[in-house]
C-alpha cells in the first residue's frame, strides 16, 4: 500500500469543495427550474442530471477495473460499513426505481414526436446508472482504498452529488405533481406556488398540444409517480453508503478494528416476547385502513374532509403516544444495562446518529410551526386541539425515539466482553469496565500508555451478564420491532400523498398558502427520510441488542 | 475533579436536543413575525426573547458563582480558546451593541404611551445581558470545566441559543427595513415581501398614531440601524466562543496540550515586506469612496444607478481578483514549506473550519443564482458580464481563500519541533516529519505504541527552519494582510447596506422580486458572516506564520 497520508483533512478539503460547487449548481437549476415564471426549462436540469450520472458511470468502472487488477489498493475491510439491511434495502429499493424508470421511459415514449429527446434518454441513463452504482455498493461498500487517494475522493464525492441531485429532483418534481392535484381536486389554484408548467407533468390542461389521455400513458403517469418514494429512498441509502465509503479513504485500521464482532445471526422473532411485533403489526394493518379511507375521502367530494381528518390525528396521536411510552421504557432499562459504552471510532455510526438528529428537524419544524398557528390562531375547534396534540406528541415521539436508538447503537453487542477504549487513556490494568467499578475507583492517572484492545477473560463477563440480561435483551427486541413497524407505516402514509398539512386549513389560513407550501415542502422530505432511516437503524438496534 | 465521563456523547445529546427545540420556537415565531399577514407578533417575539436573555443572565451569574467558589472544577485550560483577538473583538462590538440599545431604548421611549412596555425593556435586559456575558467570556473562555457537566452543558447550550434567536432577530429586522427603504425609495411595492406593520418600523405611514418625526426621533432610529452590525457580529462571535466552552467541558488534556504553544509576542508590521498592508490600505480606502459613491448615488434619483452599478463592480472584479491570486500564491508558498502539519485535536480550529466552509454556501449560492440568471436569462448587456464576472471571481475567492486560510491554520507555529500525532499510529523512532523522508520510508507498521509527544532535539529544527524559512514567513504575513484588510472592505459594504442583488434588475426580473428577495435575505448574512469570520481567521494566520 501506499505511504501513509500526511495531513487528511486537505486531501478531503478538495473533494468537499468539488462536491459543494455541484451540488450548488444543480440546486439553483432544479429549483429555478420548479417555478413556471421562471426561464429554466426541465430539459437543462434533466440534461444536466444526464451528464452527471454518465460521468459517475464512468468514474465507477474505472474504479471497479483498478481495484480488481491491483488488489494491494484494499488492505482492509470496514466490518461495520454497508452491514446486509442497508445493502438488501439498496437492491430493493434499486428494483422499484428501474421499474420506475421503465414507466417514465413508456410515459414519454407516448407522446415522442413533440418531446425532447433527452427526457426518454434521461430515464434510460439512470436504468444504468442505478444498476452499475448497486453492483458497485454492492461489492465494495466496506473498502478502505489506499491508492489514488485524491482521485477516489473527489470520484466518491461527484457520485454522492449525483444521487443528492437526483434526490432533490424527485422530491421537486413530486411536491409539484402534489400541489398540481391538489389544486385541481379542490378547484382552486391558491396552492399552487410550485406550479408546472402544463407541458412537463403533461396534465390535461386546455390547449396542451401532447395530452396524455390514451388509458396506458395514464397509467404509467400514475405508476411513476407511486414508484418515487422508492427513487427517493435509493438515492438517500446510496448517498449514506457513499459518504462512508469517502470517510473510510486512506483509514487505517488495527487488526482488532478491522475484524469487528460479526453480529450474532439470530432466528427471527424467537427472542422477543412477541407482543412487540404483535402491537405494531395491529397498528400497522389499522393505520394501513386509516390511510387508504382518509385517501378516498379526502380526494372524493369535500364534505367528508373534516371525518378524515379526525380519524387520520387519532391513529397517529394514539400510535405517536404509543411509541413515545415505548422509546422512554427503552431508555429507563438501559439505565439498570450494565454494558459499556463502545467508544470505538465508527464511520457507520457517527453519521446514523447524525443523520437521525439532523433529518429529524424537517417533522420539528413544521411541528413547531403547527403549534404556533394554533395556539396564536383564534378558533379553537375539535380540530385544532387534535392537530395540537399530534404535534406535541410529533416532538415528543422523535425525541425520545432518538435518544433510545443513539443509546443502543452505542452499546456493545450483548455477551460482548467490555473493553478498553483505545482513544481515551484508560486506566492502566482497569481491564473491562464495569460502571460501579469504575466510579469506585480513585481517578485514573491520565498517562497515556498502549492501548491495544485487551482481550478480558470471557468467563467472568459471562458470569456478569448471562444471569440478567436476558429478560432484558427480549424486552429490548420487542421495543426494536415496534418501534420498527410503527416508523414503517408512518413512512408510509407521508411518502405515498397523505398531506393531512393542507387538508387542515388552520395552517393554511394563518400562514398564507405560499409560506405554508414552502415550509411543508422543504421540510417534509426529511421528515420522510428520517422514517426510513430510523427503520434501519432499529433493525441495527434489533440485531445487536 | 470528579469521576471520569462514561459517555460522553450521551451528555451532550441532552443539550443539543435542548437547543434544538428552544431554537426552533424561536425560528417559527421570529419567522411568522417577520410578515404581517401573520397574527404574530413583535411583542410575541420580544417576549420570549427577553426571557431568554433572562434566564442565561441566571445561569451564568450561577456559572461565575460556582467556579469562583470551587477551583477544583477546572483542571485545565484550553490555550487554544478565546484568542485575544476574539475576546477583544467580542468586547469592541459588545460596547457597540450596548450604544445600539441606548439608541432603541431612546427611540421607543420617544413615543413611550402607545408602545408596550416590552419594547423599552428588552434593549435594557439586553444591555444588562451583553455586560454579563461579556465579562463571563472574557474570564471563563478557556475553562473545560468538571462539575456538574450535564448542567454546564444545558447552560452553555441554552447561552448559544439565545445569542443565535438574537442573531436571527437581527438579521430579519434588518431585511424588513432594508426592504422597506428600498421600495419607499424606488416608489414600487414589489420588493416588500417582508414588509412590516407600520406600527414596528414606526414609518411615516399614512395614519399612524405613533409617528417618528421629532429630530432626535430620527437620529435615534437611523442609529440603531447603522448599528446593527455590530450586534449581529457579537452575537455571532459569542456564540462560536460558547461552542468551544461547550466542546471543552469534560475534557481531558494531557499536560502538553494543556500548556500549548503560546503564540509568539510579534512586534506589529515589523515582519512583513509591507507591500501587502500598502496595497490593502489602498484598496481598503479605494473601497470605501467606492461604497459612499453607490449608496449616494442609488438612493438619490434613479438615473444613476447604472454608473453606480458599473463602478461597485469593477472595484469588486479588481479587489476579488487580487484576492484570488493573493490566496493562490499563498498556497503555491506552502508546497515549498517543510512544517509539518499539525494534527491535534482542537475544538477551536474545526469549529473556525466548519465556520468557513459553511458560511461561504451562502455566498456560494448567491452566485450561482446569478450565474444561471445571467446565462440563461436573454439580454446581455455590461452590466450582464460585470455581474457574471463578479459571481465567477466571488466563487473563486472563496475557495482559494478558504484552501489557503485552513491549511495555515493547520501548519504548526514557525520554528517549532515538528511532532508525532498521538492518534495515529506514528511510525517507530521517526522524531519529525519531514514530508520527503515520509515518502522515502518504506510503509510504517501500524503497530500501535506509545504515542506521547517525543521532543526533537531543538537545534536540528533550527538548523532546517532558519535559513530558508524567513523570506516565505514574511511573504505569508504580508498575504494575510492584505487579505484582511480586503475582507473588511468586503465585509462593510454588505453589513452597511449596499445591495447591488435589487438595484441590478437581471435577477429580480429572471426569478420575480419574491424568490430573489427569499434568496438573497437568507444567503445573505451567512455570506456577511463569513467576511467577519475570515477576518480573525486571517488574524490567526498572521500572528501564527
């Protein structure tokens, strides 16, 4: 391998700026180009997006063949990258999206003559970009490259930008087609700030010279845009895995680090005490009834509007109350856990914890907005209250949910000898740290001596944690698969159209339509991110604990 | 001192949640505030801002109280915290804001009966405020304090929070105004999209009750609008102070780290070559009759504006050029330079990192915007390539500045012993770092050892270090200089009120005054922060090299 690199952060500093400029770049033109009035036409950002994903292409090949002719260039594997949910969930995710794709492509394909040729060529390109960059993930999702440094840095970076641009085009393009159906259900045209124009989302609006009116255009009008959640997903978990992947560039990695402890393969369910999974799939096939009933209401005629919505606040108060309870009693028998902390430096981990943090402020904004047009709002109607307390218990519920799952995914696999914390100049001879142990002892000394890992005797730990933690561990399983369906199906019903936010005029009116549409759309899709990714991260949480 | 932190994190995570909620309610509230179709109001937000500021008065009056009384709960000090040139920053604005709230306090007590109460006594609580946390920074900025660290931390947090609600406060009184005086001033309502009540501003508005027209009215309000600034700078530097003081506590230094390297006593101008002072000061005072010029010229009659335009531009092309080439020439002086990099941790120098990078998006964004504004957009005048210019070279600017600045940052003090990083495995017997002796060896073993700073013997260092070293020390002081001195310049026209992004029409009229009003009054301050920012970066960099 190569020599070891001199000063990191300046070899990360040029792919970081690489990324910001073409990020910036192409959110100025997806953003310019959502607003009609203005003169940047969807073609320039799907041209732009082309290009992009061509160049990741290439670049990906190109590290594919390097890394199988010089096999030098890995000499260590990051057991905890890409664990096999987050990989599994990527070919899935992947699958919609090229059934999507195969949908935009027929949607277009049906009215060629008066199309641009790069929106059929647009498609086409991310079938293959989305099939290269799986197999890439797929295989090399733990590397830790020692070659060419800089050059996979700024090639890691490009590609993440390319999936974030995608990510923020969805999401742009589907806020548009809600705010088009939503004024158009509701005959009135207050709403729609993010207008298209009639010639993109190809609607049946007067004089429109390409209508989409034959019955298989329509249905891959439809079909595309209920694959995009999926297309949205891919892009975040691509994005995840390619941002570890850049961190783990030129890391070096003791034997001890690079091993890791394999998760413990567990039989499915036969570790919990069932009512877990037994509660949350109650709630999920009840919130999947709520869902569908509040969708045909609320898209039928106006008059049954206000039952939707009650119905559709009491399933989430009940089921956000729920979870809050739950998550807290989570955190309450971690207090009786005699587990260490693992202080180990974790790629993975640190940017779980931060993405649960940072994507959960898009639900606390708009939460935080509820609560002010409500409280400041004069009606005071059933309504209000209702919408009041789901956005408290909104707060509440992502609160406690994160603090339950960075607690757990910071502590070691069960049965797991507790060890020393190589960064932090353990005592010397303290050999596994017990918590009463160590704030029994006098302060340690704070030389800073070799810290390799030391392997403690794994007899006494068994006699330590064997007798119980099991009563525990079931508990903590249970809690993981509830909370685990419950997030599930609360994904579900934002990512597939439910927006209770503009049904419930107490927003609208006390905002104005335009402020109100800006808030929920820039800050919804985190809130639909941290869904999925709290999913994943309590499926970590279930195998480990 | 106490009991060593089990986890760390878990501390922290209570804080942050803390002021990430607090800070959102503040968000929502200024936000809704700031348009008047909104039933909040200023009072609301004026409110809770002076219960803020209260409540941070307790804490750190407890603060200074505890730690006056127990010294034990201060191990360590950080060296590297609250430099003389932060403290003495935070003090000079400190002393502006304090004048600023004896003008708002003036100029609401001019019309004392029909104002509420509140808005006389919040620039009293503030200047009280001000007085108490400057002198509690002043004393305490260097603490990593050991006591009671859950608390210290919500303290800490909660202080931060409030200075950014003030920050945000600012900002956004401060748009309202400027939007206000730019449409009274071009006689057309469309730029108003922040427009305030007339009651806030207390403008000359048809039927006002309360109006502003005694002289010393006038004076008062002017005043605490030029003022402004200062308090937005403050509350900015105050808060990365507090975010150190919040990294610090718990923290544990070894005795090397703890003592640091004092920076050297410079005597002022002695070192440098004097041209890059010179050809600062010259640009500084060239820019100054420039901005004075534009600000007569585009608020007097309309039919300046052009020449106005055209002269603002140019200065900034010639002073962003230099800029460009000035930093890039920095950074080719380094590739020459044998220091090692240093690669302690140090909480101060990733916060002023981070600062940089991310200040700059705003700035970045800007002019993107105006580069797709330009391209796309169809007539293409002088003033089209002069703004396409200025956005290109701002781009450039940015990134060479920031490239050159975060590698001074990174490069030990001259002169000193060039040592092994602790955490990262150095190889075995390799006392300094010289890079092209780093290459030649044959890849180090990764064996992890004893990592404790070895001390190279003093006179090898001097024999490599002096004789080549001075000419490039004093061509970096001089660099840093001049870089200065222009990002003050840069810094004043924005902060004081020139606004080229409206009275140039090619991106109003490309986006609609609403959205490029939205832009630019967001992006905007982060790009004013980040002049202000660079500046005692730039500080550092000359005291350092």
């Amino acid at each position: 391998r190569g020599p070891r690199e001199v000063w990191k952060k300046g070899g990360r500093l040029l792919s970081v700026l690489l990324a910001v400029n073409v990020l910036l770049l192409a959110c100025t033109l997806i953003s310019g180009g959502a607003f009609n009035k203005v003169a940047v036409y969807d073609t320039d950002v799907f041209a732009l997006l082309t290009a992009m994903m061509l160049l990741a292409v290439l670049w990906i090949l190109f590290y594919l063949l390097r890394s199988a002719r010089c096999p030098d260039a890995l000499p260590y594997l990051d057991a905890h990258a890409g664990p096999i949910w987050l990989r599994g969930g990527l070919v899935l995710f992947g699958i919609c999206t090229l059934v999507m794709d195969v949908f935009k492509t027929g949607y277009y394909s049906s009215f060629f003559e008066c199309q641009s040729v790069i929106k059929i060529l647009h498609p086409l390109i991310q079938a293959v970009f989305v099939i290269v960059q799986t197999y890439f993930l797929w295989v090399s999702a733990k590397d830790c490259i020692h070659v060419h440094l800089d050059l996979t840095r700024c090639g890691l970076m490009f590609t993440l930008t390319t999936n974030l641009a995608i990510w923020m085009a969805a999401v742009v393009d589907e806020s548009v087609h809600q705010a088009h159906s939503y004024s158009s259900a509701h005959g009135n045209a207050s709403h729609t700030r993010l207008t298209s124009d009639p010639e993109r989302t190809g609607s049946t609006a007067g004089g429109d010279p390409c209508p989409c009116d034959t019955a298989i255009c329509q249905i891959f009008q439809q079909g595309y845009f209920y694959l995009y959640p999926f297309n949205i997903e891919y892009s975040l978990f691509a994005s995840t895995m390619l941002y570890v992947m850049w961190k783990n560039v030129g890391r070096l990695l003791t034997s001890s680090h690079g091993h890791g402890h394999a998760p413990p393969r567990v039989s499915l369910f036969r570790e919990t005490f069932f009512a877990g999974p037994v509660l949350g799939l109650i709630l999920f096939v009840v919130g999947l009834a709520v869902f569908i009933i509040y969708e045909v209401q609320v898209s039928g005629e106006g008059s049954r509007t206000q039952e939707a919505l009650v119905s559709y606040y009491s399933f989430n108060i009940v089921c956000l109350g729920l979870m809050t309870l739950v998550s807290l009693s989570g955190s309450v028998i971690y207090r009786f856990d005699r587990r260490a902390m693992d202080q180990h430096k974790n790629p993975t981990r640190t940017l779980d914890v931060g993405l649960l943090m940072g994507a959960a402020l898009g639900q606390y904004a708009i939460s935080y907005y509820s609560i002010v047009a409500v409280v400041v709002g004069t009606p005071r109607d059933l309504l209000g209250g209702l919408n009041l307390a789901h956005a408290l218990l909104m707060i509440a519920q992502h609160t406690f949910q994160n603090v339950f799952i960075i607690e757990s995914l910071h502590r070691g696999p069960p049965g797991e000898e507790p060890r020393e914390t190589p960064n932090k100049e353990p005592c010397q001879g303290l050999t596994f740290a017990n918590l009463d142990a160590l704030h029994a002892l006098p302060a340690c000394p704070s030389t800073p001596r070799l810290a390799s890992p030391l392997e403690g005797p794994p007899e006494a730990v068994t006699i330590i944690s064997t007798p119980r933690g099991h009563w525990r561990r079931r508990c903590l399983k249970d809690i993981s698969l509830f909370l685990l369906l419950c997030n599930v199906i609360l994904w579900i019903m934002p990512a597939f159209g439910a927006r209770p936010h503009f049904s419930n005029r107490v927003e609208v009116d006390f905002y104005g339509s335009s402020l109100w549409a800006a808030i929920v759309n820039i800050c919804l899709p985190f809130g639909i991110f941290y869904r999925m990714h709290a999913v994943s991260s309590l499926l970590e949480v279930y195998v480990l604990s």
